[in-house]
C-alpha cells in the first residue's frame, strides 16, 4: 500500500469533500482516502498498482482541481491558498460597497411607489448587476459545475436564490410597473404586485462571500503552519568526514550514519546518538519538559531541539521523513483529514431540499393553469413557491452565527477556525490539559529557599547567583534572576566550570562556591546537613527542582526552582467543572512533579511520563472509553493530540504545529479563556441550531401558502427578507456574550 496527498481546490462544503471521497473510493475497492474540508487535501492510501494520476483524475471527474502534495519547501500551495483568499476578498469588498446603496434604494421604491423616478430600474439593476453576476460568481459556478455532476449543495441554494430574487425584481420592474402612484396597501392587494427584492440577492451574496473569505483564510493559515513548522527544522547540516574535516551540505543529502557536528545554539538536524561532546538540550518543543536534558556521549537526541551550550558530535539513526519530528507532522495531518467527515445539518438537507422545491415550484405552475387560472396568476403563485422557498435564512443561519461569534471570541481571546469547533462543543465531557507552557507558564522561577544556620538568606542567593549568572542553564538562570533582585548586583566569578547534569564551581569571593545535587556537593567533601535534608525531601515530592549551596566546606542552604502554575489555572478549572466537565492534566513530567501541579490548580486525575506521539494514543484512549475530549495545548508534542480530540484548544503564543492542529485558538495566555472558549462555542452551536430550526420550519410552513396563492410574490419576498433578518439579529446576540472576569490578568478587552 502506498500513501498520497492531494492538494484538492474548489471544494465549498461538508458535501463536496464526502463527494470527492466517495469518488477516490471507487478508483478501487482497497482504497482508502480521508477528505478534510479545513485544509483542503485528501490523505489517500491506495494500492501500488493505482498511480497518483488516477487519483487526480478521481478528483477532477467529480468536479474539483487536484494536484499531488508538492514537497516541503515548495510554496505553491501557499500561493494558491493567497490566490484563492484575495479572489474572495475582492468580490465582497465588491458586493459590500453596492449592498448599502442597493438595498436602501430598492426597499424605498418597492414600498412607495410615488418616489420612483424615471429610468429607477436602470439604477436598481446597475447597482445590483455586479454583485448578482460578479460578486456571486464563485456560487453560481459551484452550482453549475453540481448541475453537470446531477447534484446540489449549498451552493446550488446560494445561487437559486439570488437568481430567482433578480429574476422577480427585473420582470416586476420592467413589465408590471403600471401603478406608480399607487399606495403600498394597493400593491400588496393584487397578486402580481410590483416588488422588489433586489436587496435580498445582495445580502445573501454579501453574508455568504464573508463566510468563504473567513474560511479561506482560516484554512491558509492551518496548512501554513504544517509548511512552516517543516520549514523550521534544520535546513544545512556540517557533516564531519573521516579525516576531521568538516562541511556544511544540505539537509536533504544527509543520510543514515553520517556523522555531524552540532554548535551551541544549533537545532539538531536528525535523529541519532552522541558520539562526543557535552551540552544542555532544549526539548521542550518536542517534550514539553521545562527543563532542558544534559546530552554527552551515548546520548539520544532527536531532530527539532535545540544544543544550548557546547559541542556535540552526532550519529544520525533516522533522517527526513523518519525522524520523530516527520512523524508528529504527519501524524497532526492525518488527524486533521479524519475530521472531514462530519458534514453540517444544511448540506445533508440541501441534496434533497433543492429538488423538492423545484418541484413544487413546477406542481404549483402546472396546477393553476389546469384550474383554468390565467398564465400570468399561475406564473406568480409558482414564482411565490420559489421564492418563499429561497434559502436566504438557510444560507446565513451558519455564516452569520459564525461571523458574529468569532467577532465576540477576538475580543475576549478565542479565534474559532471552523465549524467543527462548534459541532463538537456541545458534546464534549472531559478537557485534557498539557501542563508546561499551558497549565505552568514554562519558566523556571525560584519556589523557596532555606539556610543553614547563621548564613543570611541575601549571602546565599549573593554567592549561588554568582556562580549561576556564569550558566546558561535555565535552573541557573532562575537563580541568579532571583538573586539580582534580592541581593542586588551580582559579584564576579573566577574559574567558573559547568559539569553537565551535576552543577557548577566558581571562585566568588576568595571561596570556592559549589553549586548543583547532591552529588557534586559530596564530591567536593560536602556533607549534606540533616536539618536541610527534609525540606529538600518535601520540595522533591513536590516536584520541585532542588539546588544545593556550599563553600568553606559546609553545606550553606537549599534552592528550590519550579515551573510555576499559571494564577488563572484554578480558576479555570473550577469554571469547566461548573460546566459539567472533567479536568485532566497531560504531561510527558515524572508522576511526583504532575501530582504537584494538578494538586495546586484541582484537577484529581493525572496521566504523566507521556512521550510526543503518545499524548494522541493517551486522548483516543480517553475517547476508546466512551468520552468526548477537548484537548487544551500548546507545545509541538501537543498537536497530534490537539488534532486527534473532539475539539482541540491551542495556547495562541504556542507553536504553529499547536494552532494549525486545534479547532479554537486562544490568543490570551489567561487559561479562564478555556471555559470562555468552550461557552461561547456551545452558545454559537446554539444559535446555529436556532437559524437552522426557524429556517426550515419557515419554508415548511410558507411552501403551502404560496401554492395555495395565498400569498403574492411581494408578500413572499418580504417573509423571506424577515426570515434572513431573523436570523442575523438571531446571531448577534452573540456580540452580548459575557466571558468570565479575568480582572488584572485580562489580555484582551472583552
């Protein structure tokens, strides 16, 4: 079996990517392709025997363009997305700057017919001709290219719409307008009245072109993120050859077993095993661990970290697409394509709807005129099926919600990336955390400290200080920040030496200060006191990071260091579980150091000591168990995760792989924007469903009217332009939605 990714344009919603699926299927029975809508691609395995143009031209018989994934570094993609963005942007600045005037106008001399002018049918189709045609193009050709095809989307409703509410508007303008000075009580009595609802086509072209662009770029944005995050590996490698010498080649010809060099602040370049050489290395965007790993010789180490201080000499074992970090790639964009199956409530009703319509329109037409009706009362009852029928408020129940929620959720924090977010909301039960940079704010910071007897707190924090400022260690730096700031400037260190994964040494003073574990203490004849031995004990329980002091001999007191906990985090936690949900805390930490943060912050069930690819093994676990999980994260190790949940949650100053994986993008670092998010998407869903509700149950309810000829086009346009104000005002009530009080630490006003 063989694995392809096509890049796939043109598709517009849930419908179109279950068509372009079902169409990939038949290509051959062991095909198996997964359609996601948000980045536009399909993730297809297939058997050898069937050749990526067979997949292409799969994709181009249902009606789509497709290309195969180009590699990584090739931006045509990217450029594609851009194309696609500002070919919609154009078209609703387009329709924005016509609907005002248009809509104005058009209500105005429909009403009061006294205020007509000469040539006003001229001016109302001028205004309303570029956005009709231009403006509502990419829905009138999605709708053809569903007519050649023998289906219907959304599309299709879009399109009927505007053309059946421009068609009405132009006859009635032009052949029945023999009443000008009538009253408008006078022309709702006859019943082929002269309305106009030229309006109606250009609100629904508007509403919907403002979904599309959203959409665009919320998908430009997920696939860049892949792009980029690709992009940010290592990009040249210095090989070193047999001799010693050493030469910088590109990545792409780095093969297994070569032997390369990596410099202090280098990202490693694959996966492999130190040969030589000691450094610090920062894992946590792989790891998610705050505190970066001793490498020396004998060493693992994976492509995508960072060496902080010194040389290593590497032997890489896994290289391009077999590196971990390849596969953590991969694997967030499987997941993102295993979404692509659920399909919204419209577009599962639209293949049916359409036709049912149609047909009314027809049986209404055909039955009036076997009555003995004359042609032109037959034509306007058919005509009043259609439009009561026209799916104004159909087309903008989502949309509109959408738009007025995400204009809510900025302002407190919260982007919302699609309408999976929405769906999946109302069905989650448990929220799994990850906890260094999400739950902890990822920087170590001194906890506590104690001394040994007659030994000022300010002397201790003055001589450990000293000896860490030397230190690019993240621990050290926490000490000598904490020390500048009580103890003032630091004092000069002389024969300063780092001992990788035990401490440091350094003459400060006059006296030879040891700073590290306990080890290197008694390495230097430093008996570890009984009086600091408990509180060392308790803070390692903690999960605490504790550094001895000494000099002269003795042992001087004890620094403990900690990731400290967010101050919104027990909040936060108490506001999901007001919302009938279960906290649980992620973490690739030790079981004693997750205990302490879930402890501090009230969450009762912890899963720790969890490697990169197995935090998404750990959540479809969870779901394996009848839960429906939201994923909050933030770290590289974190998107499958975020990617494999129900609804996923990134921290918005995390990694690109993070954001492009979630479904909500939370842009403060707040965690009570967690419920926040979580409310605001539910009560969006809400309103969807409301839209939704009233939109069908309105044209059930009106479909008959019309055909019985109790209502006359003029009346149905005006049902029809109620219904789709309804539904907007329905959905900015969205704009009133109230976010917990996030007091001094708000981010974001709201």
């Amino acid at each position: 079996m063989r694995r392809t990714e096509l890049s796939i344009r043109g598709m517009t919603c849930a419908a179109c990517a279950a068509r372009v699926e079902r169409r990939l299927r038949e290509v051959d029975t062991d095909v198996v392709a997964s359609v996601s809508l948000m980045t536009e691609t399909a993730a297809i395995t297939a058997p050898a025997s069937v050749s990526a143009r067979a997949l292409v031209e799969a994709v181009q018989d249902a009606g789509y363009a497709a290309d195969v994934v180009p590699p990584a570094g090739d931006n045509r993609d990217e450029e594609n997305s851009g194309r696609q963005e500002a070919y919609l942007r154009r078209r609703l600045m387009l329709a924005l700057v016509f609907f005002v005037p248009l809509s104005d106008l058009s209500i105005t001399l429909s009403l009061w017919p006294a205020y007509r002018f000469p040539g006003w049918q001229w001016v109302l189709a001028g205004l309303a001709a570029p956005v009709a045609l231009w403006a509502a193009w990419p829905f009138h050709r999605a709708a053809i290219a569903n007519l050649r095809h023998g289906t219907s989307s959304m599309d299709t409703l879009v399109s009927l719409g505007v053309v059946a509410a421009c068609g009405w508007s132009a006859y009635a303008m032009f052949r029945l307008d023999h009443r000008s000075s009538a009253s408008v009580l006078q022309e709702l009595a006859h019943a082929s009245g002269g309305g106009i609802y030229l309006e109606v086509a250009a609100a629904v072209t508007t509403f919907l072109l403002a979904g599309r662009y959203y959409e665009a770029r919320a998908r430009r944005t997920a696939t860049a993120a892949m792009r980029k995050l690709a992009a940010s590996a290592a990009s040249e490698v210095c090989v070193l050859g047999a001799d010693g010498t050493e030469r910088r080649i590109p990545i792409g010809l780095l093969e297994r077993g070569d032997v390369f060099v990596v410099r202090p602040g280098e990202t490693i370049a694959a996966d492999g095993e130190v040969l030589s050489g000691e450094s610090t290395v920062d894992r946590s965007a792989m790891t998610g661990e705050s505190v970066p790993v001793e490498a020396a010789a004998g060493a693992a180490v994976v492509a995508g970290t960072i060496a902080l201080s010194g040389r290593l000499v590497v032997r890489a074992d896994a290289v391009g697409q077999d590196t971990q970090l390849a596969h953590l790639i991969a694997l967030v964009g499987l997941a993102q394509a295993d979404k692509a199956a659920i399909q919204r409530l419209a577009d599962r009703v639209s293949a049916v709807f359409v036709p049912l319509v149609l047909a009314a329109a027809a049986l209404t037409l055909a039955g009036w005129l076997l009555a003995g009706a004359a042609a032109e009362q037959a034509f306007s009852a058919g005509l009043a099926v259609l439009i009561i029928a026209c799916p104004c408020a159909l087309g903008l129940a989502t949309p509109a919600a959408l738009v007025a929620a995400c204009g809510r959720g900025a302002q407190l924090g919260i982007f919302i990336k699609g309408h999976q977010a929405l769906e999946s909301s109302g069905l989650i039960d448990t929220v799994v955390f990850d906890k260094t940079g999400t739950v902890t704010t990822g920087q170590m910071t001194m906890a506590e400290l104690v001394t040994a007897p007659g030994i000022d707190r300010a002397e201790l924090l003055s001589y450990a200080g000293a000896v860490e400022h030397a230190s690019e260690h993240p621990i050290a730096a926490a000490i000598s920040a904490a020390a500048f700031a009580e103890a003032g400037p630091l004092l000069p260190v002389d024969g300063f030496r780092t001992l990788p994964g035990l401490g440091a040494r350094g003459v400060v003073d006059g006296r030879q200060v040891v700073v590290g574990r306990a080890a290197l203490l008694r390495e230097e004849g430093i008996e570890v006191r009984a009086d600091l031995a408990d509180p060392r004990a308790q803070w390692e329980l903690d999960g605490r990071t504790v550094v001895l002091v000494g000099w002269d001999g003795g042992l001087k007191g004890a620094i403990a260091v900690a990731d400290t906990v967010k101050p919104s985090a027990r909040a936060a936690v108490a506001a999901l579980r007001d919302l009938g949900l279960r906290p649980v805390l992620l973490t690739g930490d030790n079981e004693a150091t997750a205990r302490a943060v879930a402890g501090a912050v009230g969450i009762d069930d912890v899963i720790a000591g969890v490697l990169p690819a197995a935090k998404a093994a750990a959540v479809a676990d969870l779901q394996a168990g009848g839960h429906r999980v939201a994923m909050v994260g933030d770290g590289i190790n974190d998107g499958p995760a975020l990617a494999t949940a129900d609804l996923g949650l990134a921290i918005g100053a995390g990694t690109d792989v993070a954001i492009g994986a979630a479904d909500l993008i939370l842009l403060s670092e707040d965690l009570r924007v967690v419920p926040d998010a979580i409310r605001l998407a539910r009560a969006a869903l809400r309103t969807i469903r409301r839209n939704l509700t009233w939109a069908f149950g309105y044209n059930l309810a009106a479909v008959p009217l019309a055909a019985a000829g109790l209502l006359n086009p003029i009346i149905a346009a005006a049902a029809m332009t109620m219904s789709s104000v309804f539904v907007v005002a329905s959905s900015l009530r969205l704009r009133r939605f109230r976010g917990l009080d996030r007091g001094a630490d708000r981010a974001y006003p709201g």
